[in-house]
C-alpha cells in the first residue's frame, strides 16, 4: 500500500481481496498524507464485523456464508460422485453485495466528485 501511495499519479480505488488486507491499507493510508476516501478509496471483501467500525467505516463487498458452503460441498460431492447430478459443472455461483460506506467516493477527475467539490465550497 505504501508503494501505491507513492505513485504519481495516485491511484482512485484499491479493492483488497479480503477485509482484513483492507483494514491493513487503511492503516498504512494513515501514516501518509493520503486520506481516505477523498483521495483513494478502499474497497474489502468479506463484510467482517469489524469493518463498520473502522474509521472510515469500510465499503466492502458481502458474500452469502451458506451459498457459498452450499457451492462448496456440491463442487465437492460432484468431483468424487461419478454420477453426481454437477458432476460435469465447473462454476458455482455465489451472490454479492455492495455495502457502501464511508472509504469510498466519486473519483477525482470526475463530474461526480468535481460537483461535490464545489457543493463542499459553498
């Protein structure tokens, strides 16, 4: 995250694979001049308790605990049960959520985020 940060130009938006990788760019955005979300958003996945209390409190996308056992033992009984129903299927789907909150804006640069900006002025 510290390498990102340094970049010119900076990135708009990281998406961490997971929220607890989130929460440590969130701390390393601290310790630069870079402030969340007005110049870099942060986005996790996981939506982990712990998230919502964050300052900011982190956008995070939410993933279903029991659609995703459920995947996880059909792509299981269909790869050792010959005649297993999905034994030929290869993906499973799993639904997602955005949960929005405060680590993410508009990007810089756009009409969005310059409309606020202005807004922000008065």
């Amino acid at each position: 995250m510290e390498k990102l940060a340094a970049l010119d130009p900076l990135p708009t938006a990281v998406i961490c694979s997971n929220d607890t990788t989130a929460i440590g760019a969130l701390h390393a955005l601290y310790r630069t001049t870079q402030k969340v979300p007005d110049d870099i958003s942060i986005v996790g996945f996981d939506d982990i308790h712990l998230v919502q209390f964050m300052l900011p409190p982190l956008t995070t996308v939410q993933m279903s605990c029991k659609e995703l056992a459920v995947a996880a033992v059909d792509a299981l009984r269909a790869g050792i049960e010959p005649n297993h129903p999905k034994a030929k299927q290869t993906e499973w789907q799993i639904g997602t959520r955005l949960v929005v909150r405060q680590s993410t804006a508009f990007p810089r640069g756009t009409l969005p985020a310059a409309i606020k900006q202005a807004a922000e002025k008065r």
